[in-house]
C-alpha cells in the first residue's frame, strides 16, 4: 500500500515537473522569436562552439566556454522579463523604468564583454598555433 502510494505521489511529481520544463520552453522559445539580441547571442555560442570543437579544446576550457556562452544568454533572458514586468507597472515614458532597462541592458553588455574576453583567453592561442 505505501509502495502505490509512494508511485502515485512520485508520478504526480514527475507531471509537474514537465509542465515546468514545458513553460520554461515555452519562456525561451517567446524570447527567442521576440528579441533580436538573444538570437545574435544564439548565433555567436553556435560559431563558438563549432570553433571549439574544430579546435579541439580541452574540458575545462569546454566547461568555461560553455558557461561563458551561456551568461549572456540568461542575462538577455532577464533582461526581457525585468522590461516586461517593468512596462506592466509603469508607462514606458517613466524615468525609472528607462533606468531599470538602461541597467539590466549594462548587465547584458557586461557579461558578452566578459564572454569575449574569455572567448578570446580560449581561442587565441589555438588560433595561433601555440595551444
């Protein structure tokens, strides 16, 4: 009797998990088709990691690269839902709403410097010839 029960609850679990996983899709895909910014983002990790794999990086530079290719991604991401959220509770024309988006887009130009810097870090002395 536990066991069932113990099955039904998992089960229950496992349902809303991928309603989750269905919503959080459903998040990316509208970003994806309504901000150009996450689709330049998108394009550059693609040429990234086909650079890196042509290359032949090593594992931990996989692992840097991956995570740095993926900070400004989710950084656009939040960007997108702080603006939205931000033009339900004040007018685009309020003072403070255009701070808010001048400051999360300062968060998104501050991680794809950062992105390139370490893109550059990795990639350069492949490039090179001296990895």
């Amino acid at each position: 009797m536990i066991h069932n029960s113990l099955f039904i609850h998992t089960m229950i679990r496992v349902k809303r998990l991928a309603k989750s996983f269905t919503y959080a899709f459903k998040g990316l895909h509208k970003v994806y088709r309504e901000e150009q910014n996450i689709r330049i983002l998108f394009a550059v990790a693609l040429g990234a990691v086909i650079l890196a794999a042509y290359l032949r990086i090593s594992r931990i530079e996989w692992c840097v690269l991956i995570f740095s290719l993926t900070l400004p991604i989710l950084m656009e991401t939040i960007n997108s839902a702080v603006e939205r959220v931000a033009d339900v509770l004040k007018p685009r024309i309020d003072r403070y709403v255009k701070e808010v988006k001048d400051i999360m887009a300062a968060a998104v130009l501050l991680a794809s410097l950062a992105t390139l810097i370490i893109g550059t870090v990795i990639f350069l002395p492949y490039l090179l010839g001296g990895s």
